[in-house]
C-alpha cells in the first residue's frame, strides 16, 4: 500500500522561504531544498511532500485541497479571502500592513482619505477596512512598487507591508494607520482526511516544540552557596533550576531555562549577585 503522505506548501523563493524551511529542518524532516528551479521535494523521514510556491497561490492551492497545509503571511490570507484553516502562527515574517502619505500631506484621521486616490496590493483588506470605518476611497489595484505611486502622481496615499519602515522613508512617505499585522501562519485545508489530519498534528507537536524553544535560552553558571538561595529565585526553569555542587567547595553549578524577552535583565542581576561562568545556549527543541 502506498504511504500516506502530508502535503505542505512554502514560498519558492521570498521572505518566508528560509524560515519556512528552517522551520521543517528543526522539527527533524529531512528534504532537499527548493533551490535551483525545484518545485517538489518528498521528505526522507517523515510522511510530508513539500511544494514549493509563490505565496500569492498558497491560499488557493490549500484551499482547494491540491496540498493540504501551507505557509503563508496573514496578510496573503486574508487578501485571498481565508476559505482555508489558520492552525498556527509561527514567529517570523512579522510586518504591518500600513496606510502611508507623502510626507506633505496635512494627515489627521482617516476620513482624509475619503475621495483619495490609495495604491495597493492588497484591495481586498483595504476596501474592508476603509468600508469598516466609513471612508470612501477610491483603491487603485497595483502588483508592485507600490511605494513609488504616489512619486509619479498615480495615487495620493498607498497602503502597503511596512517592517522597518526604511522603504516608505526612503519614499518621502509617513506611515499613518495600521491596517493589520501580520506574521507567517500554518493554514490547512478546511476537510482534511483522517490520515493528513495524524500527520498534521504530529508535525504541529514539533512546530510547537520548536517555537518555544526559539523563545528561550539554556543557562548555566556558577554560584557562591551563599548566594545561591537568591540565584535561584530569578530562575524558574521548567520546573525549578537544577543546582549541583561543583568540586571546588562553596560553590554550585546552577542550570535553568530563561525566557529570551528578560535574558539581558536576568544576566545582569545575576552576574550582581556574583554568578561566575555564565554560560547561555540556544535550545533547538523544547518540550513541556
Ligand atoms: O515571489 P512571491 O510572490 O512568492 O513573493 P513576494 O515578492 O510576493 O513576497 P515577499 O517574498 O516579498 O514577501 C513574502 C511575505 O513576507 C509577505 O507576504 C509578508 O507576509 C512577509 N513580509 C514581512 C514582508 C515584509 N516583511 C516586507 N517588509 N513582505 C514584504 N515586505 C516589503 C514591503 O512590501 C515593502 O516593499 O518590504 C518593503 C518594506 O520593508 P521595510 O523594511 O523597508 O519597511
Ligand atoms: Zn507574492
């Protein structure tokens, strides 16, 4: 009998298309990459297939059921108009989707966009916006270099996915309203079968065991025993720190897990309380 395999799409080549396979490559599927006009890959290890996309077609292709899973920005899927399943959001191609003016637009609330001529790519989210608030704009559909309509007088404003900032500055454009964040998802095929859906969950158990991890940090270091009561309580762990007596007398290995938002704050206050060899690794996978 022929195995079941999962069907995954991820972007060919794009923003999302080394994190979504770095994402694979950590939860242990093992595959040749994309690259060099590929379009398919079949996983040594793990029932997955993997396609290899433009992202605009992800959304379509899962919908449709030709691959049963995608990775995608929010920002595609909602622009598609979502008939698939959003299971995860997944930490990386984080951006905003944001209106922008010429720097010499006297801009103060939304209604002055109202009979304003707005450059996008993305009419679906925008005319709903603008439809949510009462502003009647007029939406000029274009693909591409969005951030140069307004230079050569196609439009007045545009709407467009804004992560630094550096493009629209480098524009003469100010950002005024955020429209929707947006950040790479896991989306599905709203009728898996029951073989997909078991793959599907096993790969998501991983997924999420990856993702906590890039989230923390391992810590080791070396604590005076008079201090270490104090150690101690800056370091939850999982459960609570391991503490093991070193060779030298008066002093202790301590090991705990920290969060990757307070480590800077965490090491600095330890480092106070006289932690020596403070050492800090990443965690590839972390499991509860
Ligand atoms: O060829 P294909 O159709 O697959 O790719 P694409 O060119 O349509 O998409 P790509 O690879 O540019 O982006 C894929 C996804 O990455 C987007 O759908 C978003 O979900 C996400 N993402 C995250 C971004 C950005 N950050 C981003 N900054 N997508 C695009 N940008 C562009 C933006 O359009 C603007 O031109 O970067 C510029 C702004 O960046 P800053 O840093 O100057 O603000
Ligand atoms: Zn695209």
């Amino acid at each position: 009998m022929r195995e079941i395999k999962l069907k995954i799409a991820v972007q060919k080549s794009g923003r999302l298309s080394e994190d979504s396979i770095e994402l694979l490559k950590k939860c242990g599927v093992k595959f040749n990459n994309g690259l060099q006009g590929k379009l398919r890959a079949t996983a040594e290890n793990f029932p997955l297939e993997i396609f290899f996309l433009r992202d605009d077609d992800i959304p379509e292709y899962v919908a449709d059921g030709v691959s049963d899973i995608g990775i995608v920005g929010e920002n595609v899927v909602f622009e598609s108009g979502g008939a698939v399943e959003t299971i995860e959001k997944l930490d990386f191609g984080k951006c905003r989707l944001s209106l922008a003016v010429p720097k010499n637009f006297p801009y103060q609330a939304l209604a002055d966009f109202g009979g304003k001529r707005v450059a996008t790519s993305y009419p679906n989210i925008l005319s709903k916006f603008f439809r949510a608030n009462g502003v009647n704009a007029d939406i000029h559909t274009i693909s591409g270099s969005v951030e140069i309509a307004p230079g050569i007088g196609l439009a007045d404003a545009i709407c467009d996915l804004v992560s630094s900032g550096s493009t629209l500055f480098t524009n003469g454009l100010r950002e005024v309203e955020t429209v929707m964040q947006s950040e790479a998802v896991l989306i599905a095929h709203k009728k898996l079968d029951l073989e997909a859906e078991k793959i599907l969950e096993k790969l998501l158990f991983r997924i999420k065991a990856v993702k906590q991890a890039k989230r923390n940090k391992y810590i080791l270091l070396n604590a005076p025993d008079e201090k270490l009561q104090e150690i101690i309580a800056l370091l939850p762990g999982i459960k609570s720190p391991t503490v093991m007596p070193l060779a030298a007398g008066g002093w202790s290995s301590v090991h705990s897990v920290i969060n990757e938002n307070d480590f800077w704050e965490i090491v600095e206050t330890l480092k106070n309380k006289g932690a020596q060899g403070i050492l800090v690794l990443s965690i590839d996978q972390m499991i509860d």
